[in-house]
C-alpha cells in the first residue's frame, strides 16, 4: 500500500513516557533555529498529550551508523497537532491564509502547523467556465497568503489565483504573497528554437501585475526563473523532507550514490549527494527527441552494486526517470529510488513508475495526487511545516534562507 507522511489530526497512541522529540528526525538537516522553534513547542505542549513514535534504535552495517527503517509498513510518525501555536498567536492577528481549490488538503496542513485557521473564501466556476472569487471576511490592512499551486488544469488554477490576487487587492489588502508549491510553466524558461514564447516570464508578468507584492515557490525548475519576477521571490527548497526520509532507511552510506536523470540536473544531485555524507555521483545522459520524449544515451559514474537514489525536481510522464532507471538496473545498480518534489504524473507516469524498476518511488504533496494515482511504491511527503515556517519568517521578517543552511 502507498503511504503518506502529512500532518494528522492528534488521534494516534498516547505514551506518558514517549519524547516528543523523537517524531520526526529531520533535524538532522535543518538548522539550530528551526531546531529550536520546534523544541519549544513540544515544551508548550508536553501538558497536553505525549504522542509515540514507535521508532527503532540505530543499527550499523559494515561498520558504518545507519538510521532505522521506516517503511512502508511500519508505523509513520506523526507531526505535533495544530493546537501546539495557538498561544503564539493574537486573536487581532493580522496574518491571514486563504486557500484556491488547486490543493486544499495542503493549505489545511500549513494552517495546522502555523496554528490558525484558513481565510473563508468562496470560489466557483460559471456556467461557461469563467472564474468568480469573493472573500468571506474582511482582509484590510492585513498580510494575505495566498496558496494555490499552477497545477493541472494549469490554465484554470493560474486564471484562479490572478482573481484571488486581485480580489485581496480590491479589498484593501496590506500585502498580498502568491504560495505556489507547484509554478506550472516553470520549463518554458528560454527558448531552445526559434519562433517560441517564454511562458515563465508571461505568467510572471500576470502574476505581478494581477497584485501580488511577493511570490514563494517551491524548486522552481530552473533557478533563472526568480528574475523573471519583478517582485521579491523566495525559494523553498524541499529537499530536507525528502533527506530526513531517506536518513530513515537502513541504507549504508558505503552503498549509495547519487544520481542525476539528466545534465541540467546536475548542480541538484550534487547538493542532496553532499548532504548525504558526500555520497557519490553518477549522471545519465539523454537526448531529447520532443517534448515528453526522452532516450537515455549512457551513464557517467558508477553504479555497479550500489543503492541508486535518482533525484529530480518533477516527474511528468516519467519517460526520463524510467529510462534511466532501466539503465542502472543494466549498470548493476542493487536498488532503485525515484525522488521528486512535483509529482505531476501525466499518462502514462503511473504505469512506468509501478513497472517494478523502482524500490520507492518518493515525492511530495506540492499537488495533489488523486486516489486512483497510487500504487505500492509510491510514499508521499508533507512539505506543508516547510512552507508554513517559510509563511511565518516571511511575516516576522526573519531570514528565509537560514532554514536549508
């Protein structure tokens, strides 16, 4: 069965003697002040409840320290409840978040973790498919986010979050600050022939002039995306959820490496291969023949005997990633994973992914996936305490970039 790690509602078994502390282990890649933020809370809360993890001791292969596996099988661990910021927050306070329909699910999880409610809104669709927005309470003078990923149907969801903007720009909003976890458009950054548009800076261009004073994104395709805002631009990069998942593995460091689907790619697998103790690095390279078609060409690195983490920032229709992890298999690669941040999953992704090339195929909620898109290997993550302690620093004017240091 698939499974999931997002926040759940405080129902799971309680244990006096349980730590707070041990429900998730991704300090390891955050930094002391996120560290620290965190422990307080627990602090705050250790009146309430005591909630268990259930996770094992640490164990050594060849010599080397692992972290216990947590698989698909044994019992997830649980983020703290939403209750735990309330005392945080004033009750005039003027931060509000208000949700699109492209991913609610995710919205309800960032106001969990922040600890406040999300903004009432209505939204619709008209007989003849225009948009209407209108927000339900007063949002004058305050700081609006605003959480509405571009993805499919790209166009309705990108039409959907312009309305939005300039319905909290109509109502006097103070700032207004577009969260997009999925920015659809993002690989139309330049042009590789003649005669074609850069969607990106198009739709950066809408999103700007629709009101939005500030944009946060999670792993934005191609970094040079940022410029084509003319508004500040925060970058998310979700890579500790994915690390603290896979520090969870019974994965020798001596057996893994690193492996980047394509060329472009290469600056990302080397940063997630330094945070996995400088694991090594091995590149597939492709040519791509058109859009959504991929032929993998050969391999750079190797890959004989070792667990291969292949690491990219979406996965579409999978042609590349499939492809390439083909090609490891070939190489003599032991095991497998797939890891992305945008699980897009066009046709026909989800029959190449459950093919049986991969021992996991990891991603995160940036969009949501439906129920008929699951399948065995497939773990979903929860970027929503990411985005959530992005949404706060934003607020408090605190760095941004001190969360992934």
């Amino acid at each position: 069965m698939a499974s999931m790690l997002i926040p759940t509602p405080p129902s799971c078994s309680t244990s006096s003697s349980s730590s707070l502390f041990s429900l998730r282990r991704s300090g390891a890649f955050l930094p002391s002040d996120f560290r620290a933020r965190f422990a307080v809370v627990c602090i705050k809360i250790l009146s309430f409840s005591c909630f268990k993890c259930e996770l094992g001791e640490s164990e050594s292969a060849n010599g080397r320290p692992v972290v216990p596996i947590l698989n698909t099988d044994g019992i997830l661990p649980k983020f703290l409840p939403t209750r735990r910021l309330e005392s945080s927050i004033p009750a005039n306070s003027r931060l509000k978040i208000f949700s699109g329909t492209a991913n609610p699910t995710l919205a309800e999880e960032i106001a969990w973790y922040m600890g406040v409610k999300l903004g009432k809104v209505d939204v619709k669709r008209f007989a003849d498919g225009e948009t209407y927005v209108q927000l339900q309470e007063s949002v004058r003078g305050c700081d609006v986010y605003l959480i509405q990923p571009t993805s499919p149907p790209a166009n309705e969801n990108l039409m959907e979050l312009q309305v939005m903007i300039d319905a909290c720009r109509r109502a006097s909003a103070k700032n207004i600050t577009a969260v997009i976890p999925y920015f659809g458009y993002a690989r139309a950054d330049r042009k590789t022939q003649g005669r074609e548009s850069i969607a990106a800076k198009l739709v950066a261009n809408l999103i700007t002039i629709a009101g939005a004073d500030r944009v946060i994104a999670c792993d934005l395709h191609s970094g040079q995306s940022m410029g084509y805002f003319d508004i500040p631009v925060d970058h998310v990069y979700c890579q500790p959820v994915i690390l603290d998942y896979l520090a969870s593995k019974t994965i020798s460091f001596d057996d893994l490496v690193v492996v980047s689907p394509d060329v472009g790619g290469v600056a990302r697998a080397r940063a997630f291969a330094k945070k996995l103790s400088d694991a090594p690095l091995a590149i597939v390279d492709k040519r791509r023949h058109g859009h959504n078609i991929a032929e993998v060409m050969n391999l750079i690195g190797d890959v004989k005997g070792k667990v291969a983490v292949m690491l990219d920032d979406m996965i579409d229709t999978a042609g590349t990633i499939t492809k390439g992890a083909a090609l490891l298999h070939e190489e003599g690669a032991k095991e497998v994973y797939a890891c992305c941040t945008h699980a897009v999953f066009s046709p026909p992704a989800i029959d190449r992914l459950s093919s049986g090339l991969f021992q996991e195929v990891i991603v995160t909620n940036t969009i949501p996936i439906p129920d008929k898109n699951y399948f065995p290997q497939l773990t979903v993550l929860s970027v929503a305490n990411l985005l959530g302690e992005t949404i706060w620093r934003v607020h408090d004017d605190c760095s941004v970039s001190s969360i992934f240091q």
